[in-house]
C-alpha cells in the first residue's frame, strides 16, 4: 500500500514536457515541404476535428505545397496546405507543423 502510494506520487509530480511555441509566419502564400520519413501525412477538414483523412506517405511524402493560412488550437500551430500532383490530383487540408520540413517551426517559408 505505501510503495503503491508512493509510486502513484512520484508519477504525479512528474511535468508534461513544454510545447513548442511557434511563431506566425508572415506572408502567405508559403511554400512548404512534408517530411520525407513520415509513412503517412494526415490532413483535417478543419484543425480543431478529429475527421483525420489519411492519405499515404507514397502520395504526399516530401511532397510540395502551399500553406494559404494558419490557425492555433490547443497550443499545436496548424496550416491550412494545398498540395498537387498535377491537373486532377489536388488535396487541400489542415496539417500540424511537425509534419512539415524546414526552418520556421517546420515550415519552409518563401514568399
């Protein structure tokens, strides 16, 4: 019973690491890159639901885009992105920042 309590107050005390604020970029359109060594790439209809539409990383792995916006929830800096692979194949979504490659949070900027 004590060594139980014991642990269970030692977990407790234990802090969550910090999130990594990220500053806004400042001109949009950007061009951005997802990572390479990401297996799949998740994209959202809106930032703040939870309909993950999960497109495989063959199709969107270090693939190129543009982020047109930006939006905050929960402490994570999401991007609204539009990829495309030529005339008919477009995907437009909400992507976290750590599924992104490069210097601003994740993002390669360049306006």
């Amino acid at each position: 019973m004590l060594s139980t309590l014991l642990a269970t107050t030692l977990l407790a005390a234990v802090p969550e690491p910090p999130k990594i604020a990220c500053a806004p970029l400042v001109n949009y359109p950007a061009r951005v890159t997802t990572y390479y060594n990401r297996s799949r790439v998740f994209l959202r209809s809106t930032p703040d639901r939870k309909d993950w539409r999960n497109i495989q990383g063959s199709i969107l792995n270090g693939r190129s885009g543009m982020v047109l916006q930006e939006q905050e929830v929960d402490q994570e800096l999401w991007y609204l992105v539009e990829f495309s692979r030529g005339a008919n194949d477009q995907f437009r979504g909400w992507i976290r920042s750590d599924y992104l490659a490069g210097q601003h949070c994740g993002v390669i900027a360049t306006p």
